[in-house]
C-alpha cells in the first residue's frame, strides 16, 4: 500500500511542477500584453493628429506644370 501512497505523491509532485511551469509562461505572456497595450494606447493617441490633415490654401498653392502667359 505504501508503494501507491509513493507513487501518488509523485505524480502529484510533477503535476505541481507542471502547473508552476504553465503559470510562470503565463506570466510572462501577461508582462509583455502589458507591454504591447502600452505601445498601442500611445499609438492611439498620436495618431488623430496625423490623421486630420490641415487644410491646404490652394491659392498659395504654386501650379506646376506649363501655363501660357508666364516666362
């Protein structure tokens, strides 16, 4: 009887290390989420800017291109 009692901590003891293993993956995918959600709140917040273009004056604008009347 003593032989299963063994045999039951053992297999008890590979499943804590398993366990530990698994947790400390998670923990590490969790820091660099962590990481990444940083990165993507700050790209969020610079990119409206970029998106809204300032309105161009075409007046000021120079024309390329030939047009009659200019030397």
């Amino acid at each position: 009887m003593s032989l299963y009692l063994v045999r039951a901590f053992v297999q008890m003891r590979e499943a804590l290390l398993a366990n530990a293993t698994m947790l400390q993956r998670l923990a590490e995918i969790a820091g660099r989420l962590c990481e990444h959600d940083s990165v993507l709140r700050e790209v969020v917040e610079r990119l409206p800017p970029l998106l809204d273009a300032p309105a161009v004056d075409d007046a000021k604008k120079p024309k390329i291109g030939f047009h009659r009347g200019h030397r």
